[in-house]
C-alpha cells in the first residue's frame, strides 16, 4: 500500500497540499474566526504546535495574491460549510510576518533581524511603488524601509569613535522610529492600492521578548520599546485594519506590549473555544493511525504523547506524533521523546536555577505520578518571572510541561491541580531537569568532602553528602543505581585519583573504586546500599552490611595486587535525603589489619 508522506517541518500550507503531505484538516477554524469576528486574536499555545502552519493556511486562504491557489481548499472542510464563507476566500490584502528570527547578543542585533522580516514583506508588496495610488512621499519611505531593512557595511569615515559611535546610535534610533510604524503603514498603502482593509498576521510574536530577557545581556526593556510601538500602531489605532490573528508561546501581559487595545481577544490553552485545532484530537490521530496500518500502536501513543488540555479539548502533541509515525513506519521498536530537542527552555532553566526545598519536592511528587495544586494566572511580564516560584507554575503550565486536571477558585484566585501530561514530558523531568539540578551539585565547593573522604572523617563526609542531596532531585531514590551514579558524580573531581565503578574484582562487583596515582596514597572502595521505603531505622544495618560485603567478596584484592598499601573502605547507606557512612581502614604492611571508624 502506498502511504502518504508525513509532513514533517512542513509550515507552508501550499507545499502541504501541493505535495500531497498526509493532512489533518484544520480549515474550520476559518469558519469559526469569520463567524465570531474578533479584531485581533491571539492565539497563545506550546511550541511545535502546528501555529506556524494555521498561520499559512490563513494566509493563503484570505488573500488576493494567492487566488492562483484556491483550489488547495478544494474537498476540504472550508469548502463544504456554505457559500457566505467563500465570499472571503482570497478578498483581502494579508501582511504575514514571523518574529521567531528576532534574536541576537544584543538590541541591535536582534532589531536588525527584526528589519529584515519585515522588509521582506515590504519586498513582497513592492508592486505598490509603481502605483499611482501612493503619494510620492509615501514611496520615498517605502523605498526607505527597504533599503534600510537590509545590513549594510558603513564607509562613512569620522574623526573619533565617540564620533562613529555618536553617529551610528543616532540611525539606529532613527530606524527605530521608522520601523516601530512600518506595519501600520504597509497596512496603509495596501488598503490604498486595494480599496479593502488589511488582515494582519503574526507568528511566533513573543519570540523577541524572550531572547531580549535571557540574553546575556539583558535588553528587553528595549525590545519591550519597540515591540510596544510596533503592534501598538497597527492593532490599536489602524482604520486600515479588517482583523489581526498573532501566534505565541505565551500570553504576555496586555499592559506590557498591548496598552490600551481593549478589544483584544485572548485564546490560550484554558480557553473553551478553537481547542480542537492546534494539535491532533484523539479522533484524528486514531484515524492517522487507521491510514498508516498502526491501529496496534493506540495505547502506546496515548501515554507517550497525549494528556494535553486545550480548554476541554484533549489532544496529541502534533510534531511528536508525525515523528513517532515515522519511526514506526520504519521499525523502530520503541517511542521516542522528540518534543524535548525542539522546545525552548531558557524560562524553565532559570527558573530551576533558583528552585527552593519546596519546589523541588513538588518537582519530585509530579515526576512520581502525583498532582499539585498552584495559582495560575494568564499574564506574563518577563521582568517579574523570577519575584515568585509561582511563576515557575505558570511557565510550565502554559509552556506544555504541566497540563490541568481540574479547576477550582478561592476567593478571586483560580487554582489549578496539574500533573505531567505523558510518558515524553516525564522522559524531560528525568534527563533534562535532573541534568539542570545535577550542574547545580557540581558547581558545588567540594573541598571539605573531599578532605573528609581522604581522611576517615565520616561525619563531615555525611553532612556534605546531605547537603548535595538536598541540592538534587531524588525522584529515583528507590534505586540504588541513583545513589551510586550521584556519588560517581560528586567524587569525580579529587584531585590526582581516578575514579571506576562496578569493576569485577574479587568474588563481587564493587562499587566504586578510586584509585591514586601513587600507591603511597590511600586507595578507596565505596559500597552503597539503600533502606527500604520508610524504614529509616535501617540506616545503620544497611550501612554495616554494605561494609561487610566488601569483605566477603574480597572486592579490595585488585587493589592489594596493584600495591596500594593503605585501602579505606566504605559502606555508604542512603535513605531518600539521608545518609550513614561506616568505614574501615587496611593497611597492607601491618598484615592486613582492619582499623573500625565510624559515624
């Protein structure tokens, strides 16, 4: 049977049809933006979400350039809910823009990225130069955007660089002037050349303000300036406009970029309306897997890449389901999480960075099945994400990381029970998250550790162990394989030993071995062993027999062949964030005797 291919990456709704990708229809949403009649929607959900491909479909199914295209909606769902809405297909002059390259070190980096998406769109349009529509001063500041919009080594030579510096802050302010209006005026001059008012569409519109505030230098107060005047002019104060559609990660505050549009028509992720077409319903995607011969593959989808709640509307992670087909269609044998390599998380970084005890247990009980009751609130200022823990809440929530289970309201607050949403988001708590915590623990000051394990010094050995564990999630704390790989972790770095783990040596596998260069140095062998769950009263029995067992199994042999004549041993016994260490000491030249040190 021949399939049809799957569109992955595929954003151009043209090449989509055209090419004969596999596509899940989505054209109702016309339908539903033509009958509510909003003037500026924003459309706010998870990356990779299929935004940037409803953005083309709309693109091409408004304007008047693409009229060449309007068989593409032929046999789909537009086309069979009545003639009042093809009165609209390819009637409107469409300025489309995308924001997702407006990124840089600094300001001006990123507003000339800025300027170049914007004056392609000018270049898309150029035909309005030659229109006798248009006043003369209007083509010259056309032209001007233009030729501006594209960077341009200067030749200009000055007599200091305060000079150059002076000169070149003032045309970045003055195209800083010029750029902020240029969406309203483009909208201007088409409604001029065409009679008809403008439909303005814009994706990925919260991409410049995040990369101005996790820059490493922070410029966001200027990318904020700009941003302000930028939709400020268009949506707020534009007789030219017919509607305006912009897609997001996030919804940002209105008092931040949208002061004073109060006609603005926020769609986010706990909206009750336009749920079903961002992302695959569970009809959809049972249909996807019906058309590719993987009915068999139903269950292991759902846990892997379902559990998302747009308003009531439960749906798939598109971009992780096309990739999963893929793999199935070629052999794979396992799902993958595929979401975590395309998703941004500089927000989720930060905020980890700066995670208290309480935090981090809640982390712990989400990754263990568990739901969490939070505060959630729509509006996000970059500037105040790092005032409350909060708000780490709220950027996990609206970012796809957390999804809700139900709602409630105390007092004036809306509360939330949140959960992970599947199998793919758990795979990030437990790599990516671990990982961002584990860098926490290294950054550490090992140096009173290290002394301690080099001299017998079990208590000081204990607290510093206790103090890393409470830095690190311990959401696998049933596994002795955690412990053992967080202590390979923390002793990596002693100066002048090499550290190996479950060697065979003896009559066993040891644990962890750290040897010294000169074998004048003590040697170590580390034996780790866990209590049971909520018996802590175990410490002490399970430290002992984790120190017994390195003398039963002769796991210190190696060592002596190698000629290491001191070799301290330890049992280490970890209970969650706890732990009790006892030890021994052999010293090879005085026959072998065990000296007993303990905590």
């Amino acid at each position: 049977m021949q399939f049809k291919p799957l569109p992955i990456g595929v954003e151009n709704f043209g090449d989509m049809i055209r090419k004969k990708y596999y596509y899940v229809d989505k054209t109702l949403m016309i339908k539903e933006l033509i009958d509510k009649g909003g003037y500026v929607n924003v459309f706010t959900r998870p990356r990779r979400f299929g935004k940037s491909l409803n953005i083309s479909m709309l693109q091409y199914y408004f304007e008047n350039l693409k009229k060449e295209d309007a068989h593409l909606f032929n046999d789909l769902k537009i086309e069979q809910v009545g003639k009042q809405y093809q009165v609209h297909q390819n009637n409107y002059p469409v300025i489309k823009l995308s924001l997702k390259a407006g990124e840089g070190t600094h300001f001006a980096m990123a507003f000339a990225k800025l300027k170049e998406e914007i004056g392609s769109e000018f270049n898309r349009h150029q035909y309005l130069l030659k229109s006798e529509k248009l006043t003369e001063n209007q083509k010259k500041h056309y032209q001007y955007i233009i030729e501006k919009s594209t960077p341009k080594l200067s030749v200009e030579k000055f007599e200091s660089l305060q000079e150059k510096q002076q000169a070149e802050q003032a045309e970045l302010e003055r195209q800083i002037t010029v750029f902020s209006g240029s969406l309203k005026f483009l909208s201007q001059c088409l409604e001029r050349y065409y009679d008809k008012k403008v439909i303005i569409l814009i994706d990925e519109y919260d991409v410049p303000l995040e990369k101005a505030h996790f820059a490493k230098k922070n410029y966001y107060d200027d990318m904020i300036g700009f941003i302000r005047a930028f939709f400020g002019d268009a949506l707020k104060t534009n007789d030219a406009l017919e509607f305006a559609i912009l897609t997001g990660c996030l919804r940002i505050s209105k008092e931040t970029i949208f002061t004073g549009l109060n006609n603005l028509n926020i769609v986010s992720i706990v909206s009750h309306e336009y749920g079903e077409y961002f992302g695959f319903t569970e009809e959809e995607m049972s249909t996807m897997l019906n058309d590719y011969e993987l009915e068999e593959k139903e269950q292991e989808a759902r846990e892997w890449y379902n559990g998302y709640l747009f308003g009531e509307t439960i749906v798939y992670n598109p971009w992780s389901v096309l990739k999963y087909l893929a793999d199935m269609r070629n052999r794979e044998p396992f799902p993958k999480p595929h979401w975590s390599n395309t998703s941004s998380n500089s927000i989720i970084r930060e905020l980890i960075a700066i995670a208290d005890d309480e935090t981090k247990a809640e982390i712990e009980h989400l990754i263990v099945g568990e739901t969490i009751t939070k505060p959630i609130h729509e509006d996000i200022v970059y500037g105040e994400i790092t005032d409350s823990m909060d708000n780490l809440w709220n950027f996990l929530f609206f970012t796809g990381y957390l999804k809700k289970v139900s709602k409630k309201q105390i007092g004036v607050h809306n509360y939330f029970d949140l959960t992970i949403p599947n199998k793919e988001i758990l795979y990030i708590y437990e790599s990516r998250i671990r990982k961002w915590f584990d860098a926490r623990v290294k950054e550490a000051d090992m140096t009173n550790l290290y002394t301690a394990v080099l001299n017998q010094d079990t208590p000081t050995f204990e607290d510093e162990l206790i103090n890393l564990l409470g830095e690190s999630i311990s959401y696998m704390d049933s596994h002795e394989n955690f412990y053992h790989g967080f202590l390979t972790g923390v002793l990596r770095g002693i100066e002048g030993y090499r550290i190996t783990s479950n060697r065979e040596s003896g009559n066993g596998r040891g644990d962890i071995f750290l040897r010294p260069r000169s074998i004048r140095k003590p040697a170590i062998i580390i034996e780790v062993k866990m209590t049971k769950k909520d018996r802590p009263q175990d410490l002490e029995k399970q430290s002992e027999k984790a120190l017994a067992q390195i003398e039963e199994k002769k796991y210190y042999l190696e060592l002596e062949q190698e000629g290491y004549q001191t070799i301290i041993k330890y049992g280490i016994a970890f209970y969650a964030k706890d732990c009790m260490i006892k030890t021994k000491i052999l010293n090879t030249r005085r026959n072998k005797n065990d000296t007993d040190k303990s905590s």
